[in-house]
C-alpha cells in the first residue's frame, strides 16, 4: 500500500491509481476555508477525502459528511479516514448527488465545498481509465449539478466554496447567485504573478447581498522557479 504523507508527522493518504490522485487543487481548496472554523463540513464529490480529512485534522471540534457517487473512490475516502483516526468524525457517503437529499440535514451544514469536474463532456479527450474520467470531466454532475446540492444543503448565512477554472468563472458565478449563493470572496490562483490565472477559489454566501471582494492573488512559484512563501506555508516545509 502507497501512503502519501503531507508533511513529517501530518495526515497520510492512501495512494490509488484509480482515483484522482492528490492535487494542489484540493489543498487550496483548503487553505482557503482554513479561517471559516465550521462546525459542520460536507463535502460534494469527496475522492479519496482530502478537504474533510484536512479540515478535521485542523479543527478537533469539526464534524463532516463527504459524498462521493463513485463506490471506489468513497471506500478510499473511508479508508483514508480511519487511517488517520477520524472515522468518528468524518462520515463518508457513496451517493449520487444529483439525487442525494436528506431532510434531517438540509440547510444544516456551516460550510460545503466541492473540488467538482471542470471540463464539460465531450469538450476534449477523456481520461483512459472511466474512474479519472469521472473525477475531471462532467460526466455523472454538471456544474449547476452541483451548486443545486450546495443550495439545498448549505444552512442560510452558510458559505459554500468551490476551486474550479477560470475560463468558466462567468458560468459559476451564474450558477451560484441563482441557486441562492452570493459570492462574496473570489481569488485567482496563478502559476506566477506574470502569467495568467489557472484556478480560481470562490466562497458564497446563502442569503447574504450582492457584493463581491476580490482577494491578492495566489501565486504557486517565486521568481526562481521555487515553491512561493505560501505554498511552502501549506505544505509545513
């Protein structure tokens, strides 16, 4: 068994080729909601589990639920859970969203996330393994798939928060808003500060006003090529 390790003493992952494999998405992903300090989590397509499983190692107080359509991919994020001892905690669900509803639980999450596919079906090659292609393309949930789920689950003055592309930010921001999701906060995530962004982070409101702060960019390498201050920050080195 392949274990991928964080950081020296941090949360490991179980390393399986046929799930997405660990990426600085979902670790952005992350770090952005690391000041929200929810006391209840979900997480829409959770994969192997790094979102909740990062947010639970960080906050001893958090409770979380990840749903996951792919049975392969939810044994893992299991796996994963119990592996690092927050299998109390963190609850794994192998569900299709699109149809998942719980009545006990909507409106009740403090904060939901979702690292969702990016790229629309049919708008370039598909990934070999099905597994994959599932993860990045949208092949089981759309985009508005998923801000449907966010809306219902997100309890009213909740935050959902989402990392995607920024070719498709117009079509997010949309999707959000008329779902009942204000965004609030948008950051764009940049290889360096010359080039332009290859991710975005966005965090919405349910029921809040219009009105949007863009935040500093993120930048992943310094001048040299190196790791930039805040991503060394993230990865504890």
């Amino acid at each position: 068994m392949d274990i991928d390790l964080l950081w020296k003493d941090g949360p490991r992952l179980i390393r399986d080729p046929d799930v997405f494999t660990l990426g600085t998405d979902a670790v952005l992903l992350s770090h952005f909601i690391s000041e929200k300090r929810p006391g209840t989590l979900l997480d829409l397509g959770v994969g192997s589990g790094i979102i909740p499983l990062l947010a639970a190692w960080n906050d001893p107080e958090l409770t979380a639920v990840g749903v996951e359509i792919q049975t392969h991919a939810a044994e893992l994020a299991a796996r994963n859970m119990e592996l690092n001892g927050l299998s109390e905690r963190v609850k794994i669900v192998t569900a299709d969203m699109r149809e998942w509803r719980e009545p006990s639980l909507s409106g009740s999450f403090d904060l939901v996330v979702s690292n969702p596919p990016y790229f629309p079906a049919g708008s370039g090659r598909s990934a070999l393994n099905p597994r994959i292609a599932i993860a990045r393309e949208e092949l089981m949930c759309t985009l508005a798939d998923v801000c449907r789920a966010a809306a219902y689950y997100t309890r009213w003055g909740g935050s959902f928060c989402m990392v995607h592309r920024p070719e498709r930010l117009a079509e997010v921001m949309h999707l959000m808003s008329s779902s009942g999701l204000e965004p609030k906060r948008l950051r764009f995530v940049h290889s360096r500060l010359d080039a332009a962004p290859s991710l975005i982070l966005i965090d919405a409101k349910r029921g809040a006003s219009p009105g949007l702060s863009i935040l500093p960019p993120l930048k992943l390498y310094d001048e040299n090529g190196g790791e930039s201050e805040e991503v060394r920050k993230l990865y504890h080195r």
